[in-house]
C-alpha cells in the first residue's frame, strides 16, 4: 500500500509541522494513476478505480488525524468528485466495493445522513445474495460497524440500526432501510441463520483454487458480522467465543493442510483468514473497553499471541502499544518486544519499540517539566536515552534494519 504512515516521513513532527505527502510526490502518484485508467479495461479498471480511491480516504485520514480543517473540506472535496466519477461509469453501478469505499467516504467527512442513504441505496441495489454474497456481507459489516461505534453504551443496542443490518443480511430477502425498531422473532432466526451458515463454512475442506480467495474473504466477513450480531443482542462473552471458535477451526485446518501438503485443505488463505479474524477479535475487544468497564487482560493476552503469530501486523502492533501506554510498567512490554525480535526478522518489531520508549519519554518528560516555568528538570532522564539508542542500534545492525531509510532517519532525527 505504500501510503502507511510507517511507510514515509509524516512519521515524525518538523516543529509544530507534520510532514505529509510531499507536492512532487503526490502529482507523480495522480499521474500513474491517470495514465493507467486509460490503458486498463474491465476488471482490472474497476480494481484500479478502488486502489485510487483508497488512496484518497488514506489523504482523508490523514488530515483527520492532524485536525487540519481547511485541508480536510478542499480534500474532502476532491475525493467525493473522483468516487462519483467512477460510480457514473456503466462498468461501476454495480460494483459494491466502490459503493462501499464511497459511503465511508461521506462518513469520515461527518455526514453520517448522506452517508447512510449511500450504504442504503447499495444494499437495495445489491439483490439477494445474503450471507452467500462476499462484497454483500463486507458491505453490511463496515455499515454495521460504523453504526456501532456511535453507541454510547450497549443498552437499548438490540433495537439499534446496526441490529436491523445485520439481521436483514441474514434475511436474504431485499433491503429495507431502518425504520426504527427491529422485531424479537427476526433477530432469533437471524442468530440460527448465522450459527448454520458458519458452520458450513467451517466444516468445508477441499476447495478449488479459484474459489478460494473469495472465500477466506466471505469466512472472515460472516465471522465478523455474526460476531458484531452476537455482540449487539447478548453482550461480550457470545461475540468472544464465536471468534474463539472460528480461531480454532482455523488453526486446526491449517495444521492439517501442512501435514498434508500434497492436497488442498480447506480454504488456501488460512493464514491471512485467522489474521484478520484475530484483528477483528482484538479491535472489538478495544471498543468495549472504550464504553463499558472490562478488564484488561483478555485483551492484551490475545494481542500478545496474536504478535508472536504475525509480527509485522501494523495494526496489532498500534494496538499494544496503545494499551502499554495506560500501565505503568514498562518492563514485561519491553520482554516481550525483546522475545519477538529475537524470533523474527520483521522490522515492525523493533519500530514500534523504539516508538514505545520515545512516547515514554516524551510522558516522563511532560511530567518534569509541568508546572514550572523557566526552571525546566535539573535531573535529566538519560536511563530511556540510551535505552532508545541501544534499540536503535541493534535494529540498524539487522538484516533488514541496515537496509531501511525510515530507521535511519527516525534514529538521525532522535540524535539531533
């Protein structure tokens, strides 16, 4: 994806400035992808008109992130004109992922409104594939999310718009827009729907190679929706223990499939499905604990085995570090990202535990100073400097690490 904010220099601050994507760069980029709508046809047209517009909600994203409003209304702007470009295309009225991106589009701008008759208008169009239909199932798990995470707690969660979503996916009949209550009866049939369709999908073994792709993507859509259904109508404990069991069934398949490596078992992608039901698990797990009292360890036990699994996950990573931010202790997060560098040759590791140390400095360093004018700390804090070198320089002596420009800047940018 290249645009990641680990992947370039916005990474660090330049005084009060942040550094984003550079003038010359960014024509460069508009210019490719001009260039390669006019020779792409078909398919490949549509998937590129979806790179593109990731790139511009990544933009978006980006000016959320460092509250810059003028440049979010002209950004804003740009990106809403180029989606309704492409979704004009005959090729494109139909495409769900375009629709999709477009609604969320709308609703990182903040209008929810306009946003929800995008996401509604899709599901109407789309027909009936139900929980069969992949981009259908991701479509109503993003519009299902993003209604969640405007909850304020989970009373009264069972007659909530995402609730209606979830439970018309499992319907398979066509689309009707939120009315403002959702039917007991319907939400029990949608909960056996969902408990049958996953199991099928769990007891499936040989699969053909097309086929398989689309697949992982519809097991990992179906065990986020059913999961968000579980959550929203019984609490915590359902929503854990269908990923749990979805992990599980995973796990095991994946192992069967190694030992067996002369056939096909199961679904292909087994790997990059249990990743993205582990992220999914671990992002659920943090929104709960945003709105109602949880503790903290399921949490961080599933984001420590998740780790030691998929050690250059950006996401999970961003998520450790959040929640270490919050304890005092920085010695058991500092053994764990010394065992995860020992074990792997990812570079994240090492990034986000030089990240880790400087926002602990930056927090002791704030705590110092406060209240003091002039007079700034007369003890310096030299103990997570030189911790903070030390990383840098066992991360520059990697493999990886000697051949990585961000390293070498983040650790010139440090020593200055």
């Amino acid at each position: 994806s290249g645009f990641n904010s680990i992947g370039h220099m916005d990474t660090m601050s330049r005084g009060r400035h942040q550094i984003g994507h550079y003038k010359e760069g960014e024509e460069f980029i508009q210019n490719v992808f001009h260039v390669l709508s006019q020779i792409f046809t078909g398919k490949e047209k549509s998937n590129l008109a979806i790179c593109w517009l990731q790139y511009e909600i990544s933009k978006v994203i980006q000016c959320l992130q460092a509250k810059k409003k003028k440049k979010l209304k002209a950004q804003g702007r740009k990106s809403k004109k180029l989606a309704k470009n492409f979704l004009k295309a005959p090729d494109n009225r139909n495409n769900l992922s375009l629709w999709k991106l477009y609604a969320y589009l709308e609703w990182l701008l903040g209008n929810t409104d306009d946003s929800r008759k995008v996401f509604d208008t899709a599901l109407c169009t789309a027909g009936t594939g139900g929980l069969k239909s992949a981009q259908l199932c991701s479509l109503s798990l993003l519009y299902a999310q993003l209604e969640v995470e405007l909850l304020e707690s989970l009373e009264g969660a069972v007659t909530s718009r995402a609730v209606h979503i979830l439970t018309k996916l499992a319907e398979n009949g066509p689309y009707v827009p939120y009315s403002g209550q959702v039917s007991p009866v319907n939400v029990l049939k949608a909960r056996k729907t969902y408990e049958h369709a996953l199991q099928e999908y769990l007891s499936k073994t040989a699969v053909s190679d097309q086929d398989q792709a689309n697949d992982t993507d519809q097991l990992v859509n179906l065990v986020g929706c059913y999961a968000l259904f579980q959550y929203l109508t019984l609490g915590i404990d359902a929503a854990v223990l269908i990923y749990t069991q979805a992990s599980e069934k995973l796990e095991v398949s994946g192992s069967q499939k190694c030992e067996n490596t002369g056939e096909n078992f199961g679904i292909l992608n087994f790997p990059s499905a249990l990743e993205a039901v582990t992220l999914l698990h671990t992002n659920l797990l943090r929104f709960h604990m945003k709105i109602s009292v949880y503790p903290l360890n399921p949490l961080r036990e599933a984001l420590t085995e998740a780790l030691k699994r998929y050690p250059s996950n950006q996401s999970l990573w961003r998520s450790y570090i959040h929640i270490q931010r919050k304890s005092h202790c920085a010695s058991k997060a500092r053994r764990f990202f010394d065992s995860v560098t020992r074990s792997t040759n990812s570079l994240e590791p090492w990034l986000f535990a030089i990240q880790a140390e400087q926002m602990r400095k930056k927090l002791t360093e704030k705590v110092q100073r406060a209240d003091v004018g002039e007079i700034h700390c007369t003890i310096p804090e030299t103990g997570l400097t030189n911790r903070i070198v030390a990383l840098f320089e066992h991360a520059v002596q990697s493999e990886n690490g000697t051949h990585c420009p961000l390293l070498w800047r983040m650790y010139l940018n440090f020593m200055v």
